[in-house]
C-alpha cells in the first residue's frame, strides 16, 4: 500500500457551515464581554487550486488557567493571567481544555460525526484581538507539521451594528519561524525582514448552507400582503415599524439605513489612540536600552584603553601582560528587549485603522444619501 501523501497545498478559503456560525454567535454573545473559545471540527479538501477548509461542528471550551511556562515562554513573552478576560483567552492551549477536548472529538468520533480538529474561535469586542494570548494559542494549533488549522475571530461589537463580522486568520510561515527560535531582537528582524503586516494571514470565508435549509428558507409560510404597494416611509423608525416589513421572517436588515456614527467609530478611535500610546511606551523602553548600551560600549572602551597603555608600560619592564578580554566579566552590558510586543501593538493599530477606514467609507455613503434627499424625512 502506498503511502498518504501530505497534504502541502496553500488555504484557498475556508467554508463556515451556518449551524456553526449560529454557534459562535450565541456563545460569544452570551460570554458577553468575556471573551468566548472553543474548538472548531470538520475536514481539509485538498485541490489543484488550494485547499479548502471545511468547518462542520464546534464546540464551547470551559474557562481555564493556562499551563505554566514553557521552555518557548520563557523568553520574556508569557505574563501569568490575572483577570476573566485573560484566563479564558488562554483557554484553547491550556493542558485540562486539551483533555477536554480529545474526549469530547472521542465521543464525536464514536457517533460518526466529523471528528478532526481544523482550528478554534474567538470573540472580542471592537477588534481588540491581536495579542499574546492569540498568538500563542494559534501557534499551539498550527505548530504541527502537516496541519490544516485556522483561528476565527468574532467581533459582538461590530456585528451589533448590522452586519456579521467574522474573519479567519492563520500565522504567516515567516512569522512562525521567527516565533519557533523565540528571538525577536534587531538582528533576527532584519535578517528575516519580519513586520507587524506579516503577523496574520486572513484566509476568505464562504458561508454554506445545506440544500435543505436553503429549501425550507425558501418555503416559508407567509401570508400574502394585504397591499401591494407600500407607502413610501417618512423615517427610518417608520420604515422599521412597518408590519408589512417587520412580519416579513426574511426582511432586510434595516441597521445599514441607520446614520448613527458615534457607537462604533468613537470607541475603536479611543482605542486606537490606547494602542498608539502602547507603542510609544515601546519606543522609550527601547530608547533606553540604547542610551544604556552606549554608556557601558563607553564604559567598555575607556576601560580597554586604560588596560592597553598598561599593557605597553608592562611589556617595556619587560612583566606578564594583563588580560584585555578581562572586561567580559567586569561589564555586563543589557539585554535587549523583545520586540514582539512592539510587533503585536503594530498590527493591532493597523487592525483598528482599517475598522475606522471601512466603517467611515460606509457612513459617507449613507450621509450623501441623505443629503441627496434618498431618505425623505431625514435630510433637512
């Protein structure tokens, strides 16, 4: 019998079945603001264009401690969980939700339901999802050599206002190996040429819903209505109050008429301003360590010419030279620091900025629309 051969084609995208966006949604609306987790199951279908990733199933993770540090933790890049918020982000790669986790694909598997585990899930609020925490647990499912994992993000906040926001990403090869040797210092960057856009890698998602929903969609009992022409609405409460609409189980979604600006925009620019701030406290901790290595390189050099005028006075009395690799073990110089958090913060306020970009294109739309008198009754 020949032997399987790996599967190394890149992801082409990945399909979402609609039970399990229905999954995610009630989870992480109803963990509401803790952040919700869990394990996401289906199958890898390989293609000459790509592979395509098939989510079927998924299931909540209890919330838990993470394990203690590893040898990959150790470098400085692990800080021990001291909130709700914290514990349950690091829920996916903790030791008891990894038990948990292969007793429940166990069970799974004994009743013939798609058992393997393609990624997990995540909610957050207002895109505030790059961190260490998603890192480590993304790396803990895509560390694996053959593997075919991805981490889907679920925004509450946004998909409050009108539309679904749920996106799929996975760690770029470059920012995986850089993350393996566990060195994020100047030189390692620039030898990689690694960058904060690097990080991610969003993969597209495609919603599938099976034959028979989409039938019973379309069968839907529905009288038939009383008019067959409405009345052209004077607002958008109006139009909202309609019954002809609002009994309709597959009216549109009316929140896209809604003007408002300030739930949304406000918030991700007051984080965004939070995150520019924590990259700037990065710059001065890094700041420092330069102005504290050029003082001991200073140190370490009038200490080498010192030893070498006294090495030139000893070698003319004709005396045993001294040792001029001794400051090694007189100076000590600092350590530089990580910057991984730098790199983090960096694509977090890249996040934030696309968010304010797409939502502010949005709401200009919808304010020329008024203005072009579109919505009778709002624009003045």
């Amino acid at each position: 019998m020949a032997d399987t051969v790996p599967n190394t084609a890149p992801m082409r995208e990945v399909q979402i079945e609609a039970l399990v966006v229905m999954r995610v949604i009630k989870h992480s609306t109803s963990a509401f603001p803790t952040p919700a987790t869990g394990c996401l199951l289906g199958m890898d279908m390989a293609a000459s264009s790509g592979t395509q990733l098939q989510i079927t199933n998924c299931f909540p993770f209890p919330a838990a401690a993470p394990d203690q540090p590893s040898t990959q933790q150790d470098t400085g890049y692990y800080q021990q969980p001291t909130d709700a918020a914290t514990l349950a982000a690091g829920a996916p790669r903790a030791k008891s939700n990894v038990n948990y986790q292969n007793e429940m694909i166990k069970y799974l598997r004994e009743v013939n339901v798609d058992a393997q585990s393609v990624g997990w899930y995540i909610s957050t609020s207002m895109g505030n999802f790059v961190n260490l925490n998603f890192i480590e647990n993304q790396f803990f499912y895509q560390k694996a050599a053959d593997e075919k994992t991805v981490a889907l993000v679920f925004d509450v906040s946004r998909s409050s206002a009108g539309s679904l926001s749920l996106k799929a990403y996975r760690l770029s090869p470059s920012f995986m190996a850089s993350y393996r040797e566990g060195k994020f210092n100047t030189e390692n960057l620039q030898k990689s040429n690694l960058r904060y856009q690097d990080i991610l890698v969003e993969i597209p998602i495609q919603i599938h819903n099976s034959h028979l929903l989409t039938s019973f969609l379309h069968d839907l009992p529905q009288a038939p209505p009383k008019q067959t022409a409405l009345d052209f609405p004077s607002s958008l409460a109006d139009l909202s109050h309609d019954p002809n609409v609002s009994s309709n189980p597959l009216a549109p979604n009316l929140d896209h008429l809604d003007l408002s600006i300030d739930p949304f925009m406000e918030k991700t620019c007051d984080l965004l301003l939070d995150s520019i701030e924590a990259h700037q406290t990065e710059q001065n901790n890094a700041q420092y360590y330069q102005r504290s290595l050029a003082r001991e390189q200073a140190k370490i050099t009038a200490w080498q010419a010192k030893r070498k005028q006294e090495n030139q006075l000893r070698q003319q009395q004709k005396q045993p030279l001294l040792d001029e690799n001794e400051w090694q073990k007189l100076f000590k110089l600092p350590q530089e620091p990580s910057k991984l958090e730098s790199l983090l913060i960096g694509r977090q306020v890249e996040q934030y900025a696309r968010q304010v970009d797409g939502f502010s294109a949005v709401v200009s739309g919808k304010m020329f629309g008024a203005r072009g008198n579109l919505l009778p009754g709002e624009a003045q």
